[in-house]
C-alpha cells in the first residue's frame, strides 16, 4: 500500500537534516510516497510564519521532490463529506459508531483523509487526529517522532 504523509511527518522531516535515513525508517518497503496540495498549501504557510531560512526551504523542496503531488479534485467531494458525517456522527450510512463523542477536524485533515481514502493509501502521520477512521475509511500509521530522535 502506497503512503500519504501528513504535513506534521513533512515538517517534523524537515527539521531533521538526516531526512533521507528518516525516510527509510518510515518507508522501509519503499512504497510510493504521495502529498496532498492541501500540505503543500500547509506547509509553505508554516514556513512563511515561520520565516524560514534558505537551508530549510531547500530540505522542503527536497522531500516534496520525492513525492508524487496528489490535487485535490471534485471526486474527492464525497469522501470528504462522509468522513465529515462519519466524525461527527451524523452519517447516515453509518450505525455504529465506535466513538461516543464527534471528533472534530480540521477541514485540512478532512482534505487529507478524503485523499488517502479515496486512493487506498496509508496515511501516515505523527498525531491521533485520524485515529477514529482507522480500518473504517483508511489505514493510519501514527508515528511517534520521539522513536526518531536516537536514529
């Protein structure tokens, strides 16, 4: 199964100049690597808050350059409004829930998550926010950044 990274693994990536080892320890099958525009978008908006410098812009262009760009596009539409349904609880095709509350995203990560579940792809990310959709609209691999750190 082919990945989508989520912008918290390109950003996390980006700060740790040793990104090409990194990637292998994410990517050891060396599946293909797919980026939502929706992180493309995310990301550069990060980097101008941020003010980034020269050398972690070219890091960013580097991991982009790896990765196939995936556009967002009006078939995606009805992705997202079921996984928008699903999190909130409100979806009608759905009668068993195994959450009690609804899960809130970010129109962003409901971007991302359309992406990957449309297009069977593993998502992997470093954060729960998609945990809730787990074997129900796509697969998530959480990753931890932390297990990186003594790479």
């Amino acid at each position: 199964m082919n990945l989508l990274f989520d912008t918290n693994i390109l950003v996390f990536l980006i700060k740790h100049p040793n990104f090409k080892k990194l990637t292998d320890i994410i990517n050891p099958d060396k599946r293909k690597i797919l980026i939502s525009i929706v992180s493309v978008g995310e990301l550069r908006s990060i980097a101008l808050q941020n003010n980034w410098g020269d050398k972690r812009l070219q890091v960013a262009e580097n991991i982009l350059g790896i990765a196939s760009l995936v556009e967002i596009s009006e078939t995606m539409a009805g992705a997202y409004a079921a996984i928008d349904a699903y999190s909130q609880r409100r979806n009608p095709r759905i009668t068993n829930y195994p959450f009690t509350t609804p899960r809130n995203m970010g129109k962003n990560d409901l971007w991302i998550a359309a992406t990957a579940s449309l297009l069977g792809l593993k998502l992997v990310t470093t954060d729960a926010d998609f945990n809730h959709l787990h074997q129900t609209f796509l697969e998530v691999q959480v990753l931890r950044p932390e297990l990186f750190k003594a790479k």
